[in-house]
C-alpha cells in the first residue's frame, strides 16, 4: 500500500511537471549590458566615489586622479610658450631697426644723388650708400624667416597645451550613464594606470532576457515583438511582464548545458534577446521565461 502512495505522488508530480514545462516555451536568463569605467591617465586615485550597489548619474564624478605632473606639465609648456613669444618680439625689434637704418640710408641717398648732380659727389658714394640699403633690406628678409620656426614651435606648444588640459580633464572620471555600480575593482590611494578598471556599472532600469529557441520556434519571433515574459513571483506563483524582442542570432549554436528546451531532442538554437522594463522585481542572473504566441493568435 506505502508503495504504491509513493508511485503515486512521483506520478502527480512528474505530470504536473510536464505541464508547467508546456507552459513556457523558451528559457533564460536576465542579463545586463555592463560598462567597465577605466582610467586613462597614470596617478594615485584621490578620491573614488562609488560602491558596490550605489546608483549614480551621467556625468557624475565618480574617481580623481592626481594631477600634480599634469599641472606642473602644463606650466612648463606655459613658460616655453613665453621664452618662444619673448625670442619673437626680440626678432621684431631687431627688424625695426634694420628699417630705421633703411630710412636714414634713404635719406642719405638722396641727398648724395643730389649732390653728384651738382657733381659735389662721387658716384661711388651714391652706389656705397645703395649698396648698404640692399644689404640690410637682405638682412631684414634673413630674420623675417626666422618667424616661420617660431610659428610653428608655437603651434607644437599650444597642441602640448591642448594635450595636457584635456589629460587633465581626463583625470576626473565621469559616469558614462545612469545606473547601479556593480562592481569596484580600485580603492583609494591605490596608483592607477592608464587602462586601470574601476568600476563596472550597468542600467538595470530594462535588463535583456536571453532565452534560446528551436528551428521549429523560430518562425514564431521576430525583431520588435511583443511577448510575455514569466518569472517566479513565489514557489506557487508566477508574474507575468511585457518583453521586447530586439535581437536574433543570425547562427544555430549548441544548446547550453544550463539551457533546457520545449524540444528536449534539439540539438542546435538560436539565441533570443528580450528587453524587459524592470520594476525592480527582476535581477541580474534571475531565471526566466517566455510564451510564443500560436499560429491561430
């Protein structure tokens, strides 16, 4: 009799199993998209804002790294930008005066053309004083080129400038989006280096469902169809929530151990992915399952 009460109950429950497995007709798990936050600058991390399960914004400071050679950096380049411009007024300077010879020359010329007029002078020292004119009008176009290496030892400067003033930028990390910090990978006062992970955040505002279907199930889905998405609510219970489909792989693949079929002989699947507004209720890793629609719906 003992025997039989327990074929029984095994019977009841491996039907009842039976038919909650019809109920569903892909299974999953829900997954965010994470972003890992990095450093881009070498420093020791002065601050670092973040924990576990805190939820910040876009643009939040989240970590700063110190800026001290970066700002010492960018004084030197300050103080070789004035050395470069004081070289270039000097450089200016010297061509004043060169002009200013010019225009005594001039005046002298003038007056000595005058003078071999009234044959008062020699033509020698008319062509003496011209020939000083034409070298010094050289020597003006001499200098003037030097303007040209200025210039341009300037512009390496102010793109140094611009480098360091964005390295400085870089040294405070923002919050690439609004969500929840997964995980911290620093703590403070630690030295970071360029490629350094911080921390992990992810919006866990709409978490991604991935379930995998047959062949024979795959007609049924498209890209931007509604679904129903069930996950347990209690051992008795299920909630019931509006997916979105927004991805189909393109490739069978094996089934995942982890995975298990309406088909239990189907050896390849597709992947699915469904989008799901979370009202808190879903968590990263939570099971869950989906309902096809029928061919007469």
């Amino acid at each position: 009799m003992k025997k039989n009460l327990i074929i029984a109950a095994l019977s009841v429950l491996v039907f009842g199993c039976a038919n909650n497995s019809e109920k569903s007709d892909a299974f999953g798990n829900f997954e965010a998209e994470p972003v890992i936050v990095s450093t881009e600058v070498s420093g020791k991390i002065l601050q670092l804002n973040v924990e576990k399960g805190q939820k910040i914004e876009t643009g939040k400071i989240a970590a700063v790294i110190d800026t001290v050679q970066t700002n010492l950096k960018l004084k030197q380049i300050d103080a070789q930008k004035a050395s470069v411009m004081a070289k270039r007024q000097t450089i200016q300077s010297q061509i004043a005066v060169y002009e200013e010879q010019i225009k005594n020359l001039q005046i002298n010329e003038k007056r000595v053309a005058q003078m071999v007029q009234d044959q008062a002078a020699t033509q020698k020292q008319l062509d003496d004083i011209t020939g000083q004119i034409n070298v010094i009008e050289k020597q003006i176009e001499n200098t003037r080129t030097q303007f040209t290496s200025i210039n341009r030892e300037l512009e390496v400067l102010d793109v140094q400038r611009e480098t360091t003033i964005d390295l400085l930028g870089r040294s405070l990390i923002q919050s690439p989006i609004s969500g929840t910090i997964l995980e911290t990978y620093a703590e403070q006062g630690e030295l970071a280096t360029p490629g350094k992970a911080l921390f992990k955040i992810a919006n866990l505002d709409k978490l991604t469902l991935k379930v995998y279907v047959s062949g024979a199930q795959l007609p049924h889905i498209k890209i931007g169809q509604q679904i129903d998405v069930i996950v347990d609510k209690s051992a008795t219970e299920n909630q019931t929530f509006s997916g979105t489909v927004t991805w189909i792989s393109a490739e069978a693949e094996f089934t995942p151990k982890i995975i298990q079929t309406k088909e239990e002989r189907v050896k390849l699947v597709y992947a699915v992915k469904i989008a799901v507004k979370n009202d808190g209720t879903l968590k990263i890793g939570m099971p869950g399952e989906i309902k096809l629609p029928k061919e007469n719906e």
